[in-house]
C-alpha cells in the first residue's frame, strides 16, 4: 500500500501527524509519502518511515535531506508527479481547498478530518461550548481509521540527525559555559502571534524566579526580545534565538532539565523529545484540543492560563494585538507560578 498524508504547515501541525505517519507505516506495511510547504519539507524528510516529500513552493534554503523532498509549483504538477506513483490512500490532515483539489486530481479513496472550525467560532464570538475532548492527535488517527488504523498511544516523533544530537554537547559547553551535567531550563520565548506570548517584562520577570541557568530559545525574529531579557536578568540566561536552525533548537531542548514554552511548534516538538513541559496560554486555549502530546501514561505537561477571563479564548490561532486592550491573559500570569510547576 502506498499512501499519501497532506499537512500543509506549519511546524507544530507537522510533527502533530507523525503518529498517523508512524501507525500508517507499521499498522499497514504501507509506503508513506508526504505533501507540505516547502519550507517544512525538512520536518517530515527526518522522518524514517517517510519514503519521498513533495514539497509546495520553493524552498527558502538548503535542505538536509535533498535526496528525500521533491519540489514543486503548482498542485496540479504535483498531482501528475503522485499519479506515477500509484498512490492508493489520501489522508487529508489540512483540509483546505488546496488539499481538495490534490484529492480531487488524484482521483483515489482520501480521508480527511474534522477541524472543528464551527464549534471552534462558537466558542470565541459566544463562549459556547462544543468543543470535544479530544486531542486532535486522536482526531487525525481518526482519518486513517477508515483503512484500519488505529493509535498505538506511543505520542509524537521528531528525528533530530545525529550529526546535529551528537555535536549538540560540544556546542551547550563552547557557547553556553554548560557542562552535560550541568541542569538548565529552555525557555521558547517565540510565538506567531503577538497574544500567544508573554510581554519581555513578564520574560525577565520569570528569568529572575528561576533557580536554573536559563537558555532561550527562538527564531531570529525572537533575537532582539532574547537580547533584551538578558541585559535586564540577573541570573545566567544566555540568548539561543536566530543562532541554530529548528534541528539544532530541538537537540539543545533535547539536553534541557524542563522546557517552559508558549503554544508554538517547539511546544509540540519537546512533547516528542518527552521532555517535562510548563506551557503558558494566553489568546488561545487547551481546550482547543493541541496542548503537548505524549505516549500514554507519560503525561508531563503543567499547562498555565489566567482562569476566568471572559474574553478568553479571543482567537483560535492568536491575533497581532490583544483586542480588548488590557492583554490581562498574559499581563497577570503569575511568573512565580510558573516557576514553581519546574521538576525538582
């Protein structure tokens, strides 16, 4: 069996399939091929049991993994690349119109997945809720259900290359003044959007509490905010942000004591790396079913939000600026709190 899984981005969303990924390969035998933006391809090409990325767009960089991930324009040169392949089984895990007409072209059995869009608005513009209990990891295997698949409850995957984990010690000690048995907490300061993030006060305010030596983590657009918490912390905090590409982000979380992260995709990452997790809330909530991930039994996930606020959750993704003003869901968070939740 040949099937194609389509998750068009982003980070966080990607490494949210990889156990459909995983149950589809092992369950069915299968041979698994992934269609994403091309600047993700990276994510699922670590993979090991994804065969080829077809990759949409051009890629922003150089991959790591160039003899895996294909590229291409437009979907329906894409949809004559996957016809030479025989694809059997479309899991459709975006379900946009793109995605619909991948399937459309394709012409095979596809399966797709709720997103809940209804009961999500219902949720934001009235505070009904309808929402299921129900991670949407469980609710992406429920896609494949239907060619008997099920959840081995053995949580999320991310492969990080060995070349990148195995130099990853040198680099805490070179950079950082970490020695392997040296504790320290890795602290993603990044977020897409602005009300999914703590304000740099709050950031300082919370390196200040913590007890560990404290490296940030994020992109480098979270470099002049990574800047700025170290010239004002009086502990060891050390700046991470636009330094190391996502691999090398996640080796370094990889070797961290506890990860205290926003709702963003190094988030979903640590839960792959089964690392204790502090996950701070603002705009968006839990309950929207993609708080961290993990194999059963293995919960380890303290998840932060200022109960009670009644313009909670105002978005389901996040807005550039808090619409009530106040951005009281991140302006209150207790960073005592927050740092108590830390593993002993």
């Amino acid at each position: 069996m040949r099937v194609l899984i389509i998750r068009f981005s982003s980070i966080g969303d990607i490494v949210l399939t990889t156990p459909v990924v995983r149950c589809v390969a092992q369950q069915k035998n299968a041979e698994v091929f992934y269609v994403t933006k091309a600047s993700f391809a990276d994510i699922p090409a670590a993979h090991p049991m994804v065969s080829r990325v077809f990759a949409f767009g051009k890629p922003s960089g150089k991959t790591l993994f160039p003899e895996k991930i294909q590229y291409t324009d437009t979907i329906p040169e894409l949809a004559r690349l996957l016809k030479h392949l025989s694809v059997d089984v479309v899991i459709d895990l975006h379900n946009n119109l793109r995605s619909h007409l991948l399937r459309l072209l394709l012409g095979v059995r596809a399966y797709g997945f709720n997103k809940l869009n209804f009961e999500k608005w219902l949720k934001v513009t009235f505070g009904i809720d309808r929402l299921p209990q129900k991670h949407i990891v469980d609710r992406y295997l429920e896609a494949a259900a239907p060619i008997g698949v099920q959840s081995d409850q053995k949580g999320l995957d991310f492969s990080i290359p060995d070349h990148i984990s195995l130099n990853t010690p040198k680099i805490l000690e070179v950079e950082f003044g970490l020695k392997p048995e040296d504790p320290f907490v890795a602290l993603v300061i990044g977020a897409t959007h602005f009300t999914k993030r703590l304000p740099t006060e709050k950031l300082i305010e919370l390196c200040n509490e913590l007890r560990l030596p404290v490296l940030l983590i994020g992109g480098p657009a979270e470099s002049n905010t990574a800047a700025q918490v170290v010239k004002a912390s009086v502990g060891t905090v050390k700046n991470a942000c636009g330094k190391w590409n996502l691999f090398q982000s996640a080796a370094i979380v990889q070797e961290a004591k506890a990860v205290i992260t926003h709702d963003t995709g190094m988030m979903h990452i640590a839960a792959a790396l089964d690392k204790p997790i502090i996950s701070i809330w603002g705009s968006t909530i839990p309950e929207f079913g993609m708080y961290p991930y993990y194999a059963q039994g293995k919960d380890q996930n303290s998840s932060v939000e200022v109960k009670g606020l009644p313009c909670r959750p105002c978005s389901k993704i996040g807005h550039a600026a808090c619409p009530k003003g106040h951005f009281k869901c991140m302006n209150l968070q207790s960073v005592d709190y927050i740092a108590a939740q830390l593993p002993n």
